[in-house]
C-alpha cells in the first residue's frame, strides 16, 4: 500500500509525495519534529508539518541564503546564523575561504540532534567542524546580547509561527543593525511572494525603514510554498548588485554562481510591486 505526506501549504494548497520510511516524529519542547524518506525528494526534514529542506532540492536555498551575502560583503569574518538547525546554511557558509568562525544559534536542540543523525549530508559542519559554534537557545535574545560583533548575520528560521514569529519583526531587524559591524549586512529567508505578499511587504518595509540598502532576491526550490522564494537583504553599506564577478571565490556551488547571484535581483513586476513603499 502506498503511503503519502502532503503539507497543506495553504488552506487551499498543498504538495504531496510518496514515503518509502519514516525515520523519526516526536513532540519537541517547541514543535513537531519529523524525518521521512520521500521517494522524490529523498529524506524530508518536517517541522510543524511543514516541509523545511530535502537532500534533493536543499543546495538552492542553503547555497543562496548564504553566498549571495558572503560574496556581497568583502571580508566576512565573523558570521552568525539564527536557526538553521540541519545544518546546511552551516556547511555553506563554512566553505567561504575568508570566513574565521561561524556561531549558529538554534533554539531546538531535537532539531541539530535528529539532522546528526538522518541528513549527514545536510549537517556534515555539526560535527565538529573547527570553525563553526553550535549554540543552543533563543536567537532574538542571542542577537540583543551580542552587540557590534558580526560581519554578517543570516536569519534561516521556520514560518512565521511558534519561536520563530519575533524573527520577522521591526523590532528584531533593528537588534540585528545593532549586532552587525558598521559595515555589516544580514540575509533572511522571506517565504513565498505567491502565497506570502502581506509578510514580504511588511519585512521590506521595516528593513527598508532600517537600513541604506534593502534588496529582495529570489530562487527556486522545489519544495517550497509556490517553488519561487524569497530572501531580504538589509545591508549598511555594501550593495549586492555590485559584486565584481572575477573576485567570488570558486565554491564549487550546484545552484549559485556570480552571474546568479546578479540575475536573482532582477525580480519581475508583480514581486516589484510588493516592494513599493508609498
Ligand atoms: N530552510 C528552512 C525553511 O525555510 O523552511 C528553515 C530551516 S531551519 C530547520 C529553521 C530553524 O529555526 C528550526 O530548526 C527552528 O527550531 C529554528 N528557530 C525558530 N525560532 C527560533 C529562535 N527564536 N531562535 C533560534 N532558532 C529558532
């Protein structure tokens, strides 16, 4: 007998797909936790019921939220991620030739403990890897605590529900200034501009109303709420547009690539529309 998963991605939508094995599903002290092998996507990392990343699809998000910053910014040394507790926004940022130490800040330690374990090839920089720092507890709180310190921060959270609902406010985004150098810049992931409009419009705003330079980029992701996402930059003085090419390191990358990272900020009108502030 076949076995399915759909994520109801809206109250109207959802994607479906066959499950040879389920490898764990537990309660958190913060959400549900599932692992299942998907016989398209292969293992499915599930929080809430919510897809969060495959080992399929999972080099195109991992890849963007994190090269895209580390090229824009010439000298990123000290780096935190908020979230991103499989790992793979770790593993990428890790591979930058001029990052020194990489603090990731997840609040669910089920989370790094299950990716260990189900998606290796997600989470090869949880395991010891000596310029990275796995640090469990709450990231809004880490961010106030920590002020002047990071050359670039990423915000790799889940939806906009549970723990992660105070990584999409105004509030936040301005302990985030304060965090960063005075030539810092961060990246988060921003959902969907299909299905997700109200929030992208009002992340942009406050990052606009912020920072100097805020851009919007998008990828695709298979698995993703629409397959288009969306990532906002908030940057205090380098702008992402005007990376030299000839200067970003070979990272041997499968989704990024300078030329992307150039194209990914070409968005078409109806995503524009969602950024105009009057
Ligand atoms: N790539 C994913 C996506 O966009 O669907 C997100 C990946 S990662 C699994 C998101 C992580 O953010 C989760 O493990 C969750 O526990 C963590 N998180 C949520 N709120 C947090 C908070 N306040 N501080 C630190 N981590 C948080």
């Amino acid at each position: 007998m076949d076995i399915w998963f759909t994520e109801k991605q809206t109250p109207n939508v959802g994607i479906t797909c066959k499950i040879n094995n389920t490898l764990i599903v537990e309660q958190t002290p913060y959400q549900h936790l599932a692992i299942i092998d998907t016989e398209q996507f292969g293992r499915m990392l599930v929080l809430d019921g919510m897809v969060q990343t495959t080992i399929v699809d999972e080099f195109v998000y991992h890849e963007m939220i994190a090269l895209v910053g580390l090229n824009t910014h010439p000298n990123p040394r000290r780096v935190l991620i908020i979230g991103g507790g499989d790992g793979g926004t770790l593993r990428e940022v890790v591979k930058h030739p001029k990052v020194e130490k990489a603090t990731m800040v997840e609040i669910d330690a089920r989370v790094v403990e299950a990716s260990k374990l189900y998606l290796p090839e997600i989470s090869s920089a949880l395991h010891g890897n000596p310029r990275a720092e796995v640090l469990i507890e709450d990231g809004i709180r880490y961010v106030k605590e920590n002020k002047n310190t990071f050359d670039m921060i990423i915000v790799d959270s889940t939806e906009p529900v549970g723990p992660a609902v105070g990584l999409f406010s105004a509030e936040f985004y301005q302990s985030i200034f304060e965090a960063l150098k005075d030539d810092g810049l961060f990246v988060a992931q921003t959902e969907s501009p299909f299905f997700n409009a109200d929030l992208i419009r009002r992340v942009y705003r406050d990052i606009a109303g912020i920072y100097p330079i805020a851009k919007l980029f998008l990828a695709y992701v298979p698995t993703y709420p629409s397959g288009m996402w969306s990532f906002t930059m908030g940057s205090k003085k380098y702008d992402p547009e005007a990376i030299v090419e000839e200067n970003c390191p070979d990272l041997k990358s499968r989704y990024y690539t300078p030329a992307v990272h150039k194209a990914a900020f070409k968005l078409p009108q109806f995503v524009q529309n969602l950024l105009k502030t009057d």
